[in-house]
C-alpha cells in the first residue's frame, strides 16, 4: 500500500433535497466482509468506491468530489457528492444521498454554490444547482434532450451546455408516408462510432443564468453538422472560458462523412459572446488540438496539440498562443515525451501536466518562458487530473494495488486527503508489485512489471499471465483498472507478467510510434522476450503454465501469438481483439486508424507497408494454432465488430481446440454493467484456472525456457 504520509477521517452529513427519482431504491457503500483467507477477490473488487472529479473551491480552501458505488443486484452503480475542508484537517461532508447520479459536480457564485447534473422527472439529465452545503436544490434547465456535460463562465452569469442535435436524414425524411419505418439510409462513412449509429451529434449551447435558470440558449454552432465535444471521449475539458466572461473557445473537427473518417485534424475555435463571431485558432495545425486552457490574466491560450493528420498516437505537445499577436509556442519541442492533461498555475508562470514517463505517470511543470520542465512528484503511483490550489495541486491518485484516491502534492510533501478506500484494502493481504529491466531482440532494454500473489513464496511455482496491452498506444504504467484487474488476477495465484512492449508512451517517441506498421514485428518479439526472460531467470514462473491475456489490440495480440507463440502459452483470453486484418480494415469506423496504423489498404498491392502489415494477420495462421482459448465480445462493438472474435471461435473450433466464447448482447468495446462485469471476472477466471491451474494430462506442454538474452535484470521492489 501507499505510506501513508496523513490519513483524513471521515464524517458523513446528509444534506437532501427534493428530487424527481426519490422513490427509487437507493445505492450505497455497500458491506463488505474480508474473507477467511484476507485475500482480495472480486467481491471486494465491486465494494471498492470509485473516487472522481476532485474540484477546488475558488477560495482554495474546499475539495468537491464524487463517490459512485455499484450495485450488482440493481445492475448499475450510483454517484454521490461530498465536500472535504482542506483546513479542517480532510473533515469530509457528504452533500448527497439520491437515487440516482450528481454528476460534472463545479463551484459557482464565488464557492457559495455547486452546478451539477440530474435527471429530472423524465430521467433526461439536466442542470441543477444547490447551496454548498447541499440545501436548496432547484433545477435550472428543461431542455427537451437533456445535457451531457456544462460549463460555467467565471463570473456565472453565463453557461455552455452540451445537448445533442439531430444528424443526417431518417427514412421518414426521405419518405413521410413511411413514419415507423426503421431502415437507415446511408450515403457516406461514419455512420456509426465506438457503440451508436450516429443520428445526433453534440453542440455547444450558450446561455445566460439569471441565478435560478438559464434562459436565451443560442446553439453556437446551429445548422453545422460537426460535433463539440467531440465523439467518443471528449468532454468539458473542450471548452475554456476566458478569464474576464467574454469569450469561449471550443474544440471541433468540423468534417463529416469520409473526410471525417479519414482526418484527426481538430481545431480551436474562439467565439466571441458579444459579436456572435467565431475565429479558428490552429487553422493549418493539422493534428488533434484539444484541452484549451486560458491563462490567469487572459493574454495566452496553452492547449494539447499533435502535429500529423491522421496519427491518433502522435506526441501530444503543450503549444501556447500569445491571444494579441496570434504567435504559437511550442512549449515541448525539446521534451520527448507525449502530455495527457494541462492546467495552468495560478501564479501564470508556468503550467502544470501528466505525462506518462518510465512506467508512471508524474505531475509536471513547465515555465512558459524558460520551457524548463520540472517533476513535481513521481513517486510509485499514476495521477490522473490536476486541480491546482495555491503553490499546490489536488489530483487523483492511484497505482496497481489501489484505486483512486484524492492527494495533495506539492514539489516538497504529497499527503492523501480521502479514505474511501482505506478501510477495505488495509483489512486484505494485497499483492506486491516489482519493476523489471529486460533485454530485448535488438539490444534496448524494456520495463516489465511484475505482479506477485499476495503471502508469495518464492520457493513455490506459480502459472504466468502475460498481459498484452491494448491501444496498441496506451501506457502500462501503475494502472487500475476493474476489468484488467492485476491486484485480482495476482490474488487468485497468478504471477502478472506486463510489459512496457514497442509502441508505449512514456519511453520516447521512437518507441512511441516504432509500432505503426510492424502490428506483427518488434512489439510481438518485445513479448517473447519478456516471457522468455521472466521464466529463465525466476525459477518460481512455472514455465509449462503460462497463459497470455489481452483486450482491442491486446486482443489481437493474443491471436496473433496463438499462431507464433511455439508452445509458449498453454492458455489464451482474448476480448475484443482484431482476428481478420482485412477486415477490419473495412468493418472498423474511424479509418484513420486503420490507414496509419496498416499502412494503407489492403487493396494498395503496390504498398509495401501495407501488404507487410495484412501478411501478419491473425487469421492466416490458424493452421498453428494449439492453445485454448476464450473469446469474450460485446456485439455493441463498433469499433471492432464482435464478428472478429466469433471468427475467432469458429476458427479455434473448427481447428478441434477447446475455446469458449462469451457473448454480452448489450455491451460495446467494455464491459460496463456490474452483473456482466462479474460474469466476465467468473468466467476469465474459470477458465485460466483450468488450463493453467489444473491442467489436464496430454494438453499443450509449454517450450523449455530460453536462455536469458543479456545479463540479469535491473529490479527494485514497488513502494509499500
């Protein structure tokens, strides 16, 4: 666990007020017991409450926060809102107790009230405001679709809210005496995204508050058929107020159809309140622009910005504009690494990031003048946002062994502020978490981490899970997650094996990008190499019981292995994985992926790359083919269609291999809802356990371990 520099105590003080859904059951931290054996397991997994969206009081002396615990007999999870007095020694105040979510929860009126989202008597989710003790509830907003996300201008007399609008043509536009026909008439790409048929998308809508609802609601950008935030991730953190109220600047990618398939090219626009005009920003920075940020005296915008058309993983740099002479600055172009989120300090002199970097990710600054980049804290964890307060700042905090929580850090102390957690995880024997150097094929070295079962005993054989990460460019460093859950797959007698493979951030964007094109090249050897590696050198990897895991690319990693891997794993789990190339080439929504990632086309015969990058799919080596496997899907996956995994199943089937396959009907690219998310855990977790634990004589023999490629490995232990 975290040393615990200071622990708040907890006092819980109901506030309500009247709601449209008080009748409904309610949801709350649910009992928990420790087990017999104190191991964590998945029922403590779901009794965890998830801590979110930590917000400073304008004066810097409070902490806005959300709480959501799932219900697994309801089927769904509830949010509630507390305030925690950074004077007061973390003294913690519970603000809500509803039955349904307080949700995008932010100060207003100077600290003397909280903004929040709720569904209203006809569960639409819509503007509320309360006092900021939590009395005087009143709803702000009747907007007929309801919104999804606001934000309110410094001085609160105005507020953008994101509310859908309709887009493109139904059949009954088309053809009026056809009312309750249901087919969709389609005459471009991007029909459909990650988990929905796009027949609305998100727009910004400005409006005055009189200080008990919003009134004169403008859509700033009426009759453009372009979204703002832009689809599937992008939220409030699209719009920046200036500092004196007068203007908003707005993320969009203002493309539709094919040209919107093909192109990552957002841009920033600033619309002016007065004028009702509208100016871009980036126009011919052809990346992602995204994350706008104005600077205390209003004079510079700083923002996220990636330089190629296209690359989705491109290096996010922190560019600021000088707002008087338009002059952009690229405040990173000597740091080699990709920033995930700004804010700026309150002094003006510097901003403040996360970025992942050697397997963490720190809190950075960096002086707009100098562009001279300090580490704030990197100690053995991952922040995961930025509140700053004072010469402080307040940011999430989690790490492998436990999930968010809300810490203070400054450049000389870091203390945690919340206990949601505390209690549960300090009453289990959790497991401990170690940091490998490994050689690769072509003489780099590479992080592994690796987790040990909790009471490990290093005498003993334990079965391996290779964890294969998704992305392909997402981070492994000290993540929490409730699916990819390496504190339970440890627990339950596994020893986690997770590389840092070609094509992370966080180790330079040459390793950063080196996997765009070579899907089945040094990324898959980067694998082999830290198998091979963990069971040369650790004689309690058992090396006949090692089992390979994966989800989206990491899905695909595991199919591409099943045909590579020579007897190297006795067990696979894929969800979510690329089976057939060629077809998701074409089945998939957002082709500038595809076309960056691929090479191309699979048509493009004359296109080296990308006749490499369809050579290496999975489904053309089926034929080698020998371990069991699991197939897990959800058929709401859009982005890759659940028919690669069936394919997958078929084809392991058809082969005479023992696979499972686990279908969720109402399920997308994740797994969301908690009695499905149970279902997968059981069912992950059978399944390794009967190949891996307990297995049966004449089944697949794991090869002999190979011989370590290059001296023994850096290692130190993970913080306690």
């Amino acid at each position: 666990m975290f040393k615990q520099l200071a622990m708040a105590t907890t006092m819980i003080a109901t506030a309500l007020g009247a709601t449209a859904a008080e009748n409904a059951p309610l949801i709350d931290k649910p009992a928990f017991t420790a087990p017999a054996d104190g191991i964590f397991n998945i029922e403590a997994l779901e009794a965890l409450g998830r801590v979110s969206d930590p917000q400073v009081s304008p004066d810097g002396s409070k902490v806005l926060y959300g709480v959501s615990y799932e219900s697994v007999e309801q089927n769904k999870s509830n949010n509630d809102l507390y305030l925690i007095d950074l004077k007061e020694a973390g003294r913690s105040v519970r603000l809500t107790r509803t039955p349904a979510s307080e949700s995008n929860a932010r100060w207003i009126d100077g600290g003397r009230r909280i903004a929040f989202i709720y569904p209203d008597e006809n569960k639409v989710g819509q503007l509320w405001v309360m006092d900021a003790d939590g009395q005087n509830r009143v709803q702000v907003s009747h907007i007929e679709k309801g919104i999804s996300g606001f934000v309110f201008s410094p001085n609160s007399k105005r507020v953008v809210m994101v509310s859908n609008v309709k887009y493109g043509r139904t059949a009954a536009d088309a053809y009026p005496d056809l009312p309750q026909a249901t087919g969709r008439i389609i005459d471009d790409l991007m029909y459909k995204h990650w988990d929905e048929w796009v027949t609305e998308v998100p727009h910004p809508f400005l409006a005055d508050f009189t200080g008990s609802e919003v009134v004169n609601i403008v859509d700033i950008m009426k009759d453009e058929p372009y979204e703002s935030p832009m689809k599937p991730f992008g939220g409030v953190e699209s719009f920046a107020w200036s500092p004196d109220s007068e203007s908003l600047v707005y993320t969009s990618r203002k493309k539709t159809g094919k040209e919107y398939a093909v192109s990552t090219n957002s841009d920033l626009y600033l619309y002016n309140i007065a004028a009702r005009t509208t100016r871009n920003l980036t126009e011919g920075m052809m990346g992602y622009d995204t994350n706008p940020a104005f600077s205390p005296d209003g004079k510079s915008l700083a923002w996220l910005s990636m330089e190629h058309d296209g690359y989705e993983s491109d290096k996010n740099r922190i560019f600021m504009m000088d707002l008087a002479s338009g002059t952009r600055t690229d405040l990173t172009a000597d740091w080699d690494y990709t920033a995930d989120a700004i804010s700026w300090n309150p002094d003006g002199r510097s901003i403040y990031f996360l970025a992942p970097k050697d397997g963490l990710t720190p809190i950075f600054s960096i002086n707009v003048k100098s562009h001279e980049v300090k580490t704030i804290n990197d100690d053995f964890c991952d922040y995961a946002s930025l509140a700053p307060v004072g010469k402080s700042v307040v940011a999430l905090r989690h790490w492998m062994m436990a999930p968010n929580e809300i810490f203070v850090v400054n450049d000389k102390r870091v203390y945690q502020l919340t206990d949601v957690n505390t209690q549960l995880l300090s009453s289990l024997k959790m497991p401990t978490v170690e940091k490998c150097m490994v050689p690769t094929t072509d003489g780099k070295k590479m992080l592994v981490w690796m987790v040990l079962p909790p009471n490990f005993d290093a005498t003993k054989k334990y079965p391996a899970i290779l964890y294969c990460q998704g992305g392909p460019q997402q981070a492994v460093s000290q993540f929490w997650s409730y699916r990819w859950n390496f504190a339970l797959m440890a627990s339950n007698g596994y020893v986690v094996i997770a590389p840092n493979r070609r094509g992370l951030p966080g180790f330079g964007t040459e390793w950063n990008a080196q996997i765009s094109g070579d899907y089945g090249g040094q990324n898959m050897r980067d694998y082999f190499s830290a198998v091979d590696y963990m069971k040369s050198k650790y004689s309690y990897i058992d090396a006949d019981r090692i089992g390979a895991i994966g989800a989206s690319y990491g899905g695909f990693s595991v199919y591409w292995l099943a045909g590579h891997h020579e007897n190297r794993f006795r067990a696979l789990v894929a969800h979510a994985g690329i089976f057939n190339m060629e077809a998701q080439y074409l089945e998939t929504e957002e082709m500038w992926f595809a076309d960056f990632d691929m090479g191309g086309a699979p048509w493009e015969k004359d296109n080296a790359a990308a006749q490499a990058t369809f050579a290496t799919s999975p489904h053309k080596f089926v034929d080698k083919w020998t371990a069991p496997i699991l197939v897990t899907v959800g058929e709401l996956d859009y982005r890759i269609l659940a028919s690669q995994g069936m394919m997958a199943f078929n084809a392991a089937k058809m082969r005479g291999l023992e696979a499972e396959m686990l279908v969720f009907p109402d399920e997308n690219h994740w797994i969301l809802k908690p009695q499905n998310a149970v279902l997968w855990q059981r069912t992950f977790f059978q399944f390794l356990d009967k190949y891996l634990k307990n297995p049966q004589p004449g089944s697949v023999k794991a090869a002999p371990a190979a011989e370590p490629a290059a001296p023994q490995a850096e290692k130190s232990e993970a913080e306690q």
